[in-house]
C-alpha cells in the first residue's frame, strides 16, 4: 500500500512539473512570435509568416493578451492579421480558377443616391455612375468573376451555400473582414481580405489598387481586359 500510494505521489508530482512546463513554453512560444509580429508590423514585412500562423492556431487567446499588454491597438492587431492571413492564403488563392471565385463588397461602397435595390442575391447595380462601382463591376466580370453586393455576412453564407465558390475576396471594414475571414475558414474557402480606407455605412472609400491587385493574382494575363485600371477611389 505504501509503494502504491508513494508511486502515486511521484506520478502526480511528475504531471504537475509536466503542466507547468507545458504553461511556461506556452507563455515563451507566444511571447517570441509576438515580439516577431510587432518586428514585422514596425518593419511593414512579414517575417516568419508560417510559423506566426501556426502560433495564432493554438495560442491564439495567449497572443493577443500580449499584444495588448505591450500597448498594440486592436486595429493594428487586426490588420497585422489580415495581412498575415492574405499572405499564407495566396498561393492557394493563385490555383483556383477564376470561375470559381466569388467578390463580396459592402453596400456602403455606393453613392447616397445609388438608385440599386436589395435582392435576395444583394444589390443590383445598374451602372448608373454615381460611384466606382458599376465600372469594376463590368471589369471583373469580363474576367470570370462573380459579384456580389452585399449588406451583410448573413448574404455571403447564403451566396456561399448557393454558388459554391472555392475562393473568396471580401471587401469591407476591418471589423468585417476578419468576421469575414473566419467564417469563411469555418466553411473551408480560401479567402482574402481588402480592407476600406474609411469606414461608416455611407459612401466608405477603398483602395481600388489594393482590390486589382488580388484580383490579378494567378491570372492570366491574356484573361485580363484591356480597360483592366484602376479607377480614382
């Protein structure tokens, strides 16, 4: 009795010292990739992007507790993370046919007097040329891209369930498209996010250049229309 009860004693002391040594590199791996974050946020590159990504899977919570506590805003946390989500996402993102991608853009992206009305598939732009939008519209759809126009997520699983994308751009404020990002993770699409350059629920800007730019990625160029620009905001 007094074998089994000392082996007992060992076993559990052994696990004990095995919790807090799991704890503490837990604490050290997040801490190390979160000086690495903040390194690339300052330098504007992503260093260690693999190993940053594998870090956010499992020590997610751990990560943004120290973001914090060394005084990093939630929107630049936020859009550290999109960037980092874009750039592992990319490669894939290049395989997929461009029939097969799906465009999401904010109904504030309109003008104030878009004459467009809600369907169950979104807004309905008539190209009436009141904003950019109707004239990307056409663009990306020379391309093979399908568009939708929409005022919420509620749309976009709905699009998502009916079309079958395999990949997704989502346009939208920060707050969107990380919402965005994770639900599409959630149903297994290869997404990326462009992020306005103002946001609010009327007439928001976004880099158009930013938008092309992962539009065109593994394009072929031969694909890509020739009124293929970049319109002023």
């Amino acid at each position: 009795m007094d074998f089994d009860i000392l082996t007992w004693n060992n076993l559990m002391y052994l696990i004990g010292e095995v919790t807090v040594l799991i704890i503490l590199g837990a604490l050290l791996t997040a801490f190390i990739l979160v000086v690495i974050s903040i390194y690339s946020i300052r330098k504007g590159r992503l260093y260690f992007p693999k190993l940053i990504r594998s870090g956010l899977v499992f020590l997610e919570g751990i990560m943004k507790a120290f973001f914090r506590l060394l005084g990093l805003e939630d929107r630049e946390m936020l859009t550290f993370l999109i960037k980092l989500h874009n750039a592992m996402n990319t490669s894939a993102f290049e395989r997929i046919p461009v029939f097969e991608r799906a465009i999401f853009m904010p109904q504030c992206l309109r003008s104030s007097k878009c004459p467009a009305h809600l369907t169950p598939e979104g807004l309905k732009c008539r190209s009436c040329g009141q904003c950019n939008i109707g004239q990307v519209r056409l663009i990306l759809e020379k391309m093979g891209y399908r568009i939708f126009i929409v005022p919420g997520s509620s749309f976009i699983k709905r699009m998502v369930k009916k079309y079958h994308p395999k990949a997704i751009i989502g346009v939208g404020c920060l707050s969107e498209v990380k919402e965005g990002i994770d639900m599409a993770d959630k149903m297994g699409l290869v997404v990326m996010g462009v992020v306005t350059l103002k946001e609010g629920c009327v007439e928001t800007l976004v880099n158009w250049a930013d938008v092309f730019e992962v539009v065109a990625l593994g394009i072929d160029p031969a694909l890509i229309p020739n009124d293929f620009h970049i319109p002023a905001h």
